[in-house]
C-alpha cells in the first residue's frame, strides 16, 4: 500500500485555481496576477493582529530582562530570521549577541541552497542547544509549512530549557498549537506558483517578523516618537539621519547637531540629554 504524502494536504502545496495555465502567460499577465495574489497577504496577516500584538508583548518582556531573541528557520524562513537579527543592531542599537538567527545548513546555506538540511530534527535540537538559552531568552520559530523538522527540533530544545516560544506559519491547522506558547500563521491560501513559499507565504512572514521586531523594540524604549533615537552611525547616511533627528528633537541647525554629535561620541540619545 502506497503511503500518502504528509505534504499535500498542506495550505503552502496546494494548487492555486487562479494559476493553472501560468505557463502560457504573457509576462504583463502573470505580474498583473502576482499583484492580485498578493494583496491577499495584508488581509490575512490583518486577521492575525490580536496574535502579533500578544508577540510583542513577549518579545517585549524578554528584552526587559536582558533576554535574547532567537529565530530559527530554514530556506527562506531562516533567510527571513537572518535579515531581522542583522538590522536590529544598526537600527535599534542592540548588540549583536541580544538578537540571534539560527539558520538550517549555517552561514553556507544563507546565499546557496542546502537541501535536506532542513529535514536534521536532531541538528535544529543542537544548534538551539549550543546557544546554552536560559529562561530569559525567547526563540522564534519560523516554518511556513508548520513542519520542518529542523524547526520542531530546535523548538523541542528551547520548550525543555523553559524559553517563551513564539512560532510563525502558514498552517493554521498545524498541531504545534499545544506545544508552543503562541502560533502566528496567516493563512495566505496557495501559491501562484505551486510550493514556492518564498512568495505569499515570505511576504506575510516577513511582514509578521517586521512587526514582532519594530514593536518589540518600540515598547522598550528605543524610539523617540517615531525617530530610531538608537540608530547605529555606522554610515555617512545614518551620521546625517542622527543629525536631523538632533535637529527636530532639540530645535539646533544641521552643523551644531553635527557637533553636539561628535561630543556625544556617536550616541544620540547622550547627546539629545546633553542639548
């Protein structure tokens, strides 16, 4: 007797109706149908608004107590958790060690494709492992299928350390609803083109990731209004971003900034006080 496929029931493997002759397409019509495709990702993360705001609030809560925020995906879901480790030390100012990706394959698999990796349930269990979590900390599991066996096992390793556990999909039906403290999983339908998960389903994790990061960061004090008052000056165009925002914060002109800018040594929280 033929075993089923454990994937083809999945929302990310179904066949879109709205694409079956994709391949006789002209080029302004398979845009035009991406388009409407797309426009469905906003509605769908809208209905999971309630959730994202409960994964704040946990992100949030770990930051305080000088937690860590850890991603763990693979394929496009870790390249995903890699792009908002990576920007959150020039944008909000916290250190790199404060915001981990954990990527199935390593640092080989983030620029060329490693399959099979995602499959080692007992690598995801050790890669979380040798980060040594501890309570403080919280891990966010990314998987759009909902069960990559590199994400379960590292999500098996941080639930016996004890850590928060926030897990972003795009099954709603995945059975991980018990297992983990909170599931975010837009349901985004099937993909233009047929399993490729990089496309609704990586718009709407990368919209989910935006927000749970963004907020976090907002909730803990590294924004003044909406200026990135903890932005990293790593660049002429983040020097002259922190400049303006001296300006607009304490009303001096763009050299005076420049100046209070450079006895502040770079900080421009230190030098708005010192304004």
């Amino acid at each position: 007797m033929t075993t089923p496929s454990k994937w083809e029931t999945l929302p990310t493997e179904a066949i879109n109706p709205a694409s079956l002759h994709l391949d006789k397409a002209s080029a302004a019509d398979i845009v035009d149908l991406m388009i409407a495709e797309d426009k469905k990702v906003v509605a769908a993360v809208q209905r999971e608004r309630e959730r994202i705001a409960h994964g704040v609030e946990i992100i949030a809560q770990a930051v305080r107590k000088n937690g860590r925020i850890i991603f763990i995906g693979a394929g496009t879901s870790g390249r995903l958790g890699i792009v908002e480790a990576a920007e959150m030390p020039p944008t909000f100012g916290t250190a790199p060690s404060r915001v981990i990706a954990v990527m199935a394959g390593g640092k080989d698999a983030v620029f060329k494709a490693r399959e099979g990796v995602e499959d080692d349930y007992e690598e995801g269990a050790r890669a979380v492992a040798r980060l040594r979590p501890t309570m403080r900390d919280v891990v966010v599991g990314v998987s759009a299928s909902g069960i990559t066996p590199f994400v379960r096992g590292g999500l098996t390793r941080a639930r016996k350390a004890g850590l928060k556990i926030i897990f972003v999909t795009c099954w709603p039906g995945t059975e991980l609803q018990n297992f983990v403290d909170l599931i975010i999983a837009p349901s985004v339908g099937p993909e233009v083109l047929t399993g490729s998960t990089r496309l609704k389903a990586g718009t709407a994790t990368k919209l989910v990731l935006n927000m749970l990061t963004t907020a976090s960061m907002v909730r803990t004090g590294k924004t003044y209004g909406n200026l990135m008052v903890d932005v990293q000056v790593g660049s002429e165009k983040l020097r002259d971003r922190a400049r303006r925002i001296l300006c607009m914060v304490t009303g001096i002109d763009y050299e005076a900034a420049g100046k209070l800018h450079r006895r502040a040594k770079g900080n421009v929280k230190a030098a708005i006080v010192m304004q």
